[in-house]
C-alpha cells in the first residue's frame, strides 16, 4: 500500500502532537513526582520544623501571587528566595528547582539582571550543578562588569567545587582587577590567600602589599604582608 504525500504528512504531524503530549506528562509526572516527595518530607519532620517550612512556603506562595500584576522582578525574586532558604536549609532540590524557576520567569518577565543571574549561579552551585553555577555568573559579570561580587562567586566556585586549574582561577581574579576600583581590596586579599595556597608567597606579599596601598590604615593587611615577606624571602634562599 503506497502512502500518499499527505497522509504521510498527517501521520508526521500526528506523531509530533502525540510525542509533544507524552513528553509534557511526563515534565508533569516529573515535577508532581519531586512535589510529592517534598511534601511527604515536611510531613515527616517535627512539628517546629514544619510549621518553619509552611511559614516560608505560606510567604514565598504570597509573593508569587503579587508577583501576577508586579511591573518589576522583586516580587518573583522574594518568592525565589524563600524558596531557596527553605531548599538550603534542609539540603532539598525541590525548594531550590522551584527558586530557579522564579528567577528565570523574573529574567523572562522583566529582562536581563546580573543580581538575579548570580542568585541563579548561587543555587545551582547549591544543587551541584557547577557549569550551570558558571554559566549564570558568567552572565552576571556580562551585563555588571564592575561589580566585584561576581568575580568573587566564580573564583570561589572554580576554586572549592569545580577544582579548576589555576590559571583558570587566577585569570577571573586578573580580568577583576583590570574592571575594578571599588572592590578591588577585596580581590587582592582574595588572591593573597590563593596565591599562599599555591605557596607562592612572593605573589601573596605583593597583593597584600597592594591592600595596604589602597586602604593605608589597615593593620591586618600590613601584618599579612610582613608575614608573607619573612615567607617569600624563606623560600628564596632554599
């Protein structure tokens, strides 16, 4: 039996609807499934516990509801974030996939926000999720070039979860300090600390060196210095 070139259409279009359907129930199954579950998690905790959980819940639920005639992101954003302190404060995905989600309507809503894309990167590195974690602080310092905190997400993510190499590591802290005026103390005593870890203690005495000039009454930064000074000069003559 040939097929005709309609039929043959029809049939296509026929699988896609019914691929596209199959699909969404089980996005739909998925994201039951994970309520369900958490759920069934508060109502196994003690009654303190669950009367904090539906506390946040309650709040976060409220803020979503202002969030439908809200003419900015902060009424989604507070919604993510009780969604996210709740998802933190019991090591569970589904508060923070809930956050996430939050964020990103917030993102398609009312359009790009570095704060919002950090907060995104802040709870996939809480998931686990570390490229995603990188991608969204990424974009934060894209759009919030001379914002210090950003840098500051990214080395440390490179540096305790992803384990990057240093080069990768010390270059997020370079690129900073070339963007940077307000902030940059911050990021030198970031790097003094790196550099001292890689136990390059000539390096770490020259960024607090730079602190010191920068904020000339801080104690903590000279000491620093001299102690990494007595360090480098020890590695030197060896």
């Amino acid at each position: 039996m040939v097929l005709t070139a309609r039929l043959v259409a029809k049939l296509s279009a026929l699988g896609v609807v019914i691929a596209l359907i199959v699909g969404g129930f089980f996005v739909y199954r998925s994201d039951w499934n994970q309520g369900r579950v958490f759920m069934e998690f508060v109502a196994s905790r003690t009654a303190v516990d669950r009367a904090g959980i539906e506390q946040l819940m309650t709040t976060a639920r409220e803020w979503e509801q202002k969030a439908n005639a809200a003419v900015d992101s902060s009424a989604l954003v507070e919604a993510a974030r009780h969604w996210k302190t709740m998802g933190d404060a019991y090591a569970l995905e589904y508060p923070r996939q809930k956050a996430i989600a939050l964020y990103e309507e917030a993102i398609n809503r009312f359009g790009d926000n570095p704060t919002i894309y950090a907060a995104i990167g802040d709870t996939y590195k809480a998931l686990a999720k570390y490229e995603e974690a990188e991608e969204n602080y990424q974009r934060a310092i894209t759009i919030e070039p001379g914002q210090y905190t950003h840098y500051q997400k990214l080395a440390t993510l490179y540096r305790y979860r992803m384990q990057a190499a240093p080069d990768k590591v010390l270059a997020v802290y370079a690129t900073a300090l070339e963007r940077l005026i307000i902030g940059s103390p911050e990021i030198y005593k970031e790097r003094a600390n790196y550099f001292e870890e890689l136990g390059s203690y000539k390096a770490a005495a020259a960024d607090w060196q730079a602190v010191v000039q920068l904020d000339p009454t801080n104690t903590g930064a000279k000491s620093e210095y001299d102690r990494l000074t007595v360090l480098a000069a020890q590695q030197s003559a060896k």
